[in-house]
C-alpha cells in the first residue's frame, strides 16, 4: 500500500488576480529556480476551476479586490468545500487596514501579504507555506495509511478468527452423528430470533447489533464439548442407558472449558467467547429448571442459551439422521409449541412461532445432502465395528 501523495512533484502554485501586470509578475518571480509549477487565474470562478480539478494547488495566491467572485468569495467557496478546504491560501492585495488583514485570517487564510509587495518576503513565506502543508500532508497520508492498515489487519484477523470457528466446530461435528450443516442451520437460526426480539421488552437490554453478531458468531461452539465423549456413547444409534446419559450430559461442562481455556490462552477477555462459554454450558437448561448441567431456571438461563436451546432442539426433530429421518415441520413445531414454558422460554418460543417462515427457509437452504449422510453412515459403521 503506497501513500497517496506524490512528494517527489513540483508544488503546484494558482495565483489569482484579475490584473494581467501582477499576474506576469508573481508568475515571474515564482518561476525563478524552477521550483514550483505556477498556475493562474484571472478572475474568481477560474481560480475555483482550477482548484476542484485534479491535481489541486498546494498553494493559492488570492487577490481580494475582483470583478465577479471577490477574493473573499472564493476563499469561503475554497473553505466550504472538503476538496479544497486544507489548501492554504495567501491573501495578495493592496487592502493593507489591520481590519482588512484580521478579516482575511479569520477567514482561513493561512498569511496576508499587502501590494507593493517585497519579492524575497514572498518567496520567503510561498516556501514556508508549502513547507508547512507537505508536513500537513505526509501527516495526513500517513494517518490514511495506518487507518488503512489497522482496518486490514482488523479484516485478516476477524476472517482467521471466523475460519478457526468454524474449523472447531467443524471438528466437533465429524465425530458426531450430525452434520455440518447443522453449524450453520442454528447459526441462522439464532440470528433470526435475536433480530425479532431486539426490541421486546425483556431482551432488548441485551440485543443490540454488535451483540447479534457475537451471538451469530459464537453459535457454531455450542457442541465444542462432544469431542470430548467417548465413540461408543457419541455415535450410539439407541437411547443412552443412564450411565452414559450422565457421560454425555457433561459435553456441556467440557465445551465451557475447553473455551475458557482458550481463552485464558488468549491472557483476556473476548466477548464472543463469552457468550460462546454461556451458550455450549447452558443450551441444555430448561426453562422450568429440569435441564442440565445446573438445573437453571426461568431468566437465571442466559439469554444466549435460551435461543440456542430453541434452535438446536427444532433443528434435531427436522434433520436427518443416520438412526432415524428427519420430523415433518408441523409435527416438529407442535412439539416445540408444547415445549412452551417448560422446555423454552415462552417469548423466545413465540419469536420462532412467529418467524417459522424463515426457519423453514434456512432449514431448506443448508439441508442435509445425501452424500452427507452417506458419510456419516459409512463412518458410524467403521466406528461401530471397531469397538
């Protein structure tokens, strides 16, 4: 990435005057030494012409007593606009009161010079002057340049962060008996019931914007845990017996950690995990307290676990399994119905009642593949009949 300024040029100096004497003088004098590229005006819509176009003077020389467009004019055109508004300017006029010279500086002039002019007085302060805005510039380009940066370095890190995500999850998954897929349905499907409750009465303390796209970030660690249970009790196509209920009751409790270790590696606090740890730990809660690990109740369940847990249970009953096919969808939502105040939050339950449109689309636009579900089955036998 290159700054934009080119330091390497000639300034660029625009005198602007309507006298065809004074014109040819400032050009004459400003030519000596071949220093600078003199450009000029001879009335105040051309200097304004000259100024918009590409490149733009690093220095006007402004004559204030004009026909048209006075001198003061062009100057509050020239200020007014962001374009030409950090070109400095050097009033060049026989206006020689200490009004008319105040006048002028508070007009954002950047110096005044009275007629009869001293030739190496003006020399002196055109250098200093163009001196003073290529500092100006290098500073600005250089801020651009970091602002730059920092704002691609910030899209590097959030892409690497979202891929490594997904990578876990991902992980998780190939030793499950669901799919990919399901990363992805309940990671919509959380968007989708956190958009619809941002503004009710008790969530929208909670969902604002940034804390929507955490959510939508951290859905996909909410099973991190089951890499951690065994093969025999993670892939059984039967019911668990209690024993191994208990075992993989604890994915919960594995996930949390595994995120809080990650991030006491990280030596900070990341609020996507934050919210990653309260999801993987409570999205197996209920809302009348017979869920696990804790047995939490009501609004004692994270907000972020209870739209998981609305989520991740509709997305069983529909998908696809290697043991078992997918549940018709209205059969599915009168289970989640009858699951309302017990099993789910009742609102959270009502916001996916209410935008069951929208489920359907996400549950139809990452469904479960064949080819997926072939390769669970031939990894679920590999794995059976080595034990």
């Amino acid at each position: 990435m290159e700054l934009a300024h080119d330091f390497n040029r000639k300034p660029i100096v625009l005198i602007v005057d309507d006298s065809p004497d004074n014109l040819l003088l400032m050009a004459n004098l400003l030519k000596e030494g071949d220093k600078y590229v003199i450009k000029v005006a001879n009335n105040g819509e051309k200097a304004l012409r000259i100024a918009q176009a590409d490149p733009p003077p690093d220095l006007i020389l402004l004559d204030i007593m004009m026909p048209g467009l006075s001198g003061h004019e062009v100057a509050q055109v020239l200020k007014a606009e962001p374009r030409t508004r950090d070109i400095p300017l050097i009033f060049l006029t026989a206006m020689a009161s200490t009004a008319d010279e105040t006048r002028g500086l508070e007009m954002g002039a950047a110096d005044y010079i009275t007629k009869p002019i001293s030739p190496p007085v003006v020399l002196a302060r055109v250098e200093t002057q163009l001196k003073v805005k290529a500092a100006a510039d290098f500073l600005k380009d250089k801020s651009d340049y970091l602002e730059q940066e920092v704002a691609r370095r910030t899209l590097e890190v959030l892409a690497i962060q979202d891929v490594t995500i997904h990578a876990m999850a991902s992980l998780a998954e190939t030793r499950d008996n669901e799919t990919g897929n399901h990363i992805r349905r309940t990671q919509y499907y959380m968007k989708v019931l956190a958009e619809h409750l941002r503004d009710h009465p008790r969530f929208r303390h909670f969902l604002d914007d940034e804390t929507i796209k955490l959510l939508f970030k951290s859905a996909p660690l909410h099973d991190i845990g089951k890499i951690g249970i065994p093969d025999r009790i993670l892939l059984k196509p039967g019911r668990f017996t209690p024993e191994e209920f208990e075992i993989m009751k604890t994915h919960t409790t594995l996930g949390r950690d595994a995120i809080a270790h990650a991030e006491q590696q990280l030596g900070m606090d990341v609020d996507f995990l934050r919210l990653a740890k309260e999801i993987a730990y409570g999205h197996q809660e209920k809302w009348d307290g017979s869920g696990y690990p804790e047995g939490k109740a009501g609004d004692d369940i994270p907000i972020s676990a209870r739209l998981m847990a609305v989520a991740d249970v509709y997305d069983a009953l529909i998908s696809r399994r290697v043991y078992k096919d997918g549940m018709p969808h209205e059969d599915a939502t009168r289970i989640m119905v009858d699951g309302r105040g017990t099993h789910f939050d009742p609102d959270v339950c009502d916001a996916f009642l209410a935008c069951i449109d929208q489920f359907q689309a996400i549950a139809a636009r990452f469904a479960d593949s064949d080819h997926d579900m072939a390769q669970k089955a031939v990894a679920l036998q590999f794995i059976s009949g080595s034990e």
